[in-house]
C-alpha cells in the first residue's frame, strides 16, 4: 500500500466515552486500519461523553471505509460524521478578489469609480502603457487552459481543470505575490484558443499557459510569444525544465561533472520532455537521447524517414541522438550519466540502471508512480530525484513559475529568453549553499521563501541584459508616476 498522504486526509467526528485510556484505544484501531494521526480536536465534553474531531491520513480513499470501521468497532465509541478535508478546501473555490481600498464615503466612490475614473481612463487612451501603471495589469496573470492534459487525469476538459488552476492561481500569489486568475478555455482548436488569448491580453501581464497537450501547446506558445508584447510561459514545459536543470548543476558539483560532458537519457517527449532537452543543450549539454512510445527517437526510425512524425519530434530526432541509436530506453542506458524520466511508471527494470555510468543520476518524475521507485533504484544511482513530495530532492515547478513572472512583471518583460530560464535555474541551485549540498539535497523546499525572490532578481537582471526589459524595478511605482506630478496627461 502507498504511504499515507494529506490528499486522502479524512477529519472524523466521534462519540467516545468520557473515560481514561478511551483515545489510546481509538488511536490503536486507527493505526490497525493503516491510517496516520495528525491533529485531535475537542469539540464538547459532556460527564459520560466526549466529541471529538481526528484528523486521520490514509493512503487511498478505499482505506477509509476500514479505519472508520475500526473506530466503530472500539466498545463505547462511535463514528458520528466524516468530511473529506481536501473536497472542503475547494468548496466554492479556492480563490476570490479583494478590494485594495475601501469604499466607505461618496468621496471613495467618485475617485474609484464615476466620475473620477474618467480622468483615469482618458490618461491611459492617451498613453495605453500608463495600464500598467493604473489598472491590475501590473501584476496580474491568467493562468490558461483548455483541460487537455491536466496532471496524470489526461483530457478532462475545461470545466474539471479549474482546480488545478486556481491552484496555480493560488501558488502564485503565495510564493511572489502576483495575482493570476484562472481562465478554462471550451476549445481545443488552437486557432481559437490564440486568438481567445489575444483578445483578453490587455488585461493581464503576462500569460501562463498550463496542461495544454503536446504537440498543440507547442504551436500555441510559439504563436502567442509572436504576436503578443507580453511574457507567455507554458509552465508544464519551462518551469519543469528550469527546475531540472538547477537541479542537474548542483547534482553535477556534487558528482564533479561538467555539462558539457554528459551523457543524457530522456523518455517523454511530451511539452515537459521536449523543453527539459532544449534547456539542457541550451545550458551546455552536448549529448542526449530522448524516447517516447515507439521507442529512441532518431533520424532513422521509420516515421521520421516516411514523414508521419510529428513536427516537435522531428526537430527532437535532428537535433539530438547523435549517434543514432535505436531500440527502446533500457538499450540506450549504457554509458548514460542521467536518466531523466518524464513518461510512466516501470519502463524496464531498475537492475537496468547498473549499466549507468558510475555516480548515476536518476531524475523518475512520472507522478504519481516514477519509472522507478527510489527504493528500486538506490543500488544504481547515487543521486536521486522524483517528482513526488514525500521523498527528497522534489522537482517542483513551484520553485520556478512563481519568481518567473515575478521578475518578469517588474521590468515589464516583452517575453521570457531562454536566457532567463538559464538564469532563474541558477538562482534556484545557488539557494543550496555548499555546505549544506549532499546526495539527498540537491534542490531547495518548495516552502524556501528566499526562492522565489532570488529568482526574481535572476530573471529582471537577465532581461534587462537582453534588452527584454521595458522598465526599470520600480519605475512603475507610485513615486515615479505622472499622478506624483499633478498630471495625468
């Protein structure tokens, strides 16, 4: 059975008897049943009895039905109620906006709203950059999606992928303080999705595309970075590759490795895998192989050869494989220094890493299963990432997206250079200082609050090198406006 996860997390109310050693017996059929304690509230005393709400951790939803029965089994107790603790965090969303300033007199309505708003209006008409001065546009964000390929739950459609993207929406806000509403596209086509995006874009910032399926995210992307003056970022490719490869840096010190002489497998060639090589050669890495379905992509397999490959893995077999090797993943992992894995779980086997080179380095981020578990894998490897939160060294694009747009938002970005995602992987592995650098800490918490900052500064320094940047930190700031000068126009 899996670990016991907060996802599974249950709160169940109980009548027990008002007696000593009645929450110890309580405890012991909850751990019997496989479940894991974590927080004990009273909710009413009574002289013979008690109520009270246990938080239990299960590993499946399945489980339940078992540990409530053991609670009920217990001679004076009794199960009264139980409530999904993750299906209440959502109820009626997990977001909302808040006003910045009150609205309590005839004088806070006439500056907000008619008819001083007027004066507003007319100042941006005269001058449409002065929107990122005076309206959301700032420091907002939409988080775009059409529900193709959300998490490991596949094409669900727009309606079922708002969670996860007022997740997103809620992640960044958090971690750099910018706001991001979602925006669930009912569409697929990606003429329609382009131009739908194209027409909301005065609104925001910038635009953070999200569980959109490969190879039509890929096209999308390229068309809105185009024929928008705004940053558009597809996270499932570019926040997952800055985060492996500010990974790979600090694994590289760690083993004595330079980029430049490794040896990289990758299967899934999906928008993830596909942005994880181009970072990777971008950064220096001269050799990688990459696999999807049908086995090493390569000049030589036959859909290259009779056409019906697609464009993103026809550009991925011309620019990759080298030596044109053939087969399936496990013949290409002779010899390999990385394996990164970003398709399903158990591909071959793990006694198949022992053909690595020595100090291997394993990237299984297949979630929830990863090509190969950790456990599996410890003979073969000496460093060790996954994409999971319950074992070390997470890839976590929480540790990107965030500090992205943040740093991109304060200089005005017109895009995101590949030059920024460089610098922001950077930041990222220099979090992790050489003295705290080990096998099982190679990349920081997604709860390290200095990540989101130091990537900020990265990525506005990376642009205003480039020329990306359209202002200056701060320049939009209130002491530097026009308003400050007593003149709109």
């Amino acid at each position: 059975m899996s670990t016991p996860s907060a996802q599974y997390s249950l709160t169940i109310r109980i009548e027990i008897d008002h007696k000593p050693g009645m929450l110890g017996l309580v405890a012991s059929a909850i751990g019997r049943a496989g479940g894991v304690i974590g927080t004990i509230d009273l909710v009413e005393a009574h002289d013979d009895k008690l109520l009270r709400d246990i938080t239990v951790d299960a590993a499946e939803e399945d489980q339940w039905g078992s540990i409530t029965a053991e609670i009920d089994a217990v001679e004076g107790v009794r199960v009264v109620d139980t409530t999904d603790r993750t299906f209440l965090m959502h109820v009626g969303g997990k977001i909302e906006q808040h006003n910045k300033h009150p609205l309590r007199t005839r004088d806070d309505l006439s500056m907000a709203y008619t008819p001083g708003v007027a004066r507003v209006c007319t100042a941006i008409h005269e001058d449409p950059a002065k929107a990122f001065q005076y309206t959301i546009k700032r420091n907002t964000v939409a988080v775009v999606s059409d529900g193709t390929a959300v998490l490991g739950l596949g094409d669900i459609g727009p309606e079922a992928a708002m969670p996860v993207m007022e997740g997103k929406c809620m992640l960044f806000k958090e971690f750099a303080g910018v706001d991001a509403f979602p925006i669930c596209l009912n569409t697929k086509d990606p003429d329609e999705i382009v131009e739908t995006v194209k027409r909301i874009s005065p609104t925001f910032g910038g635009i953070n595309l999200e569980d959109i399926s490969a190879p039509r995210c890929f096209e999308i992307e390229d068309r809105l970075k185009a024929e928008l003056d705004i940053p558009v970022f597809h996270d499932d490719q570019h926040g997952t590759a800055i985060v492996v490869l500010a990974a790979l840096m600090n694994a590289c010190k760690l083993t004595g490795r330079e980029l430049s002489s490794l040896r990289v497998l990758v299967t899934g060639l999906g928008a993830a895998g596909v942005a994880v090589s181009k970072i990777l050669m971008e950064a220096g890495v001269s050799f990688v192989i990459g696999a999807d379905s049908k086995g090493l992509v390569s000049t030589q397999r036959a859909d290259y050869l009779d056409g019906s490959m697609n464009s993103s893995k026809r550009w991925y077999a011309e620019q990759t494989n080298p030596e044109n090797v053939t087969g399936t993943p496990a013949d290409a992992l002779p010899g390999m220094d990385l394996f990164i894995g970003l398709s399903g779980a158990r591909i071959f086997p793990a006694t198949a890493l022992e053909s690595m080179n020595d100090d291997a380095m394993v990237f299984a981020m297949a979630n929830p299963n990863p090509e190969v578990s950790p456990e599996e894998a410890a003979p073969y490897a000496r460093i060790i990432a996954t994409g999971r939160s319950d074992y070390p060294n997470q890839i976590n694009n929480v540790l990107a997206f965030p500090g992205v747009f943040r740093g991109a938002l304060d200089v005005r970005a017109r895009a995101i250079t590949e030059d920024m995602k460089v610098s922001a992987a950077r930041a990222i592995a220099e979090i992790v200082t050489d003295a705290e650098l080990r096998e099982d800490y190679i990349i920081p918490s997604a709860f390290n609050r200095d990540v989101a900052d130091a990537v900020a500064a990265a990525v506005a320094e990376s642009a205003r090198r480039d020329g990306t940047a359209q202002a200056d930190e701060g320049a939009i700031g209130f002491a530097t406006t026009d308003a400050a000068q007593f003149s709109p126009g």
